[in-house]
C-alpha cells in the first residue's frame, strides 16, 4: 500500500490532520523533514491557527511525525522542525 494511501484511507485521523499531514509531506526535504510555521501551514491551508496546532498534536499523538524545537544562534526560538515517519 503506498504511503498516500495509507494516510486517505486511516480512519483514525480527521481530515484536517490529513491535510496537515500532506502539507508537510509535499513540504518535506529529502530526509522527511519540514520546518514551515503554523502561521504560513494555516495561511496556506486556510485554516486558523489552532485548527492547525490541533492537527499536529493530533499526528504526533498517532506517530506519523516528530516534532523537535530549533533554535537561532542567538537562542532564540525559530520555528519547529516536523519530521514525517514514514
């Protein structure tokens, strides 16, 4: 079964965790890494904010991505790294 089909056919996920998901994947660099902020994944997306943040907890909750903090040289926060588990 191939990976999209797997994620169209989970009955576990909603819809907008789907879409989430296919975002980051479609986003992804060759590692299955992505680091788009929620802000630019719900202006894309057309979805508010917490829809989105609510998505992400949703997939790291069913393992089909990691989250992991990034940070500037400075130390300041930047946005998260989103690794897909394939």
């Amino acid at each position: 079964m191939s990976y999209f089909n797997e994620i169209y056919g989970d009955p576990e996920l909603s819809s907008k965790a789907k879409m989430v998901l296919l975002y980051l994947h479609d986003r992804a660099n060759k590692k299955g890494e992505s680091w788009y902020a929620i802000n630019t994944i719900a202006k894309e997306l057309c979805l508010s904010r917490s829809s989105i943040k609510r998505a992400m907890r949703e997939l790291i909750q069913r393992g089909k991505i990691e989250k992991r903090a990034r940070f500037r040289e400075n130390g300041g926060n930047t946005s998260n790294l989103y690794s897909l588990i394939i």
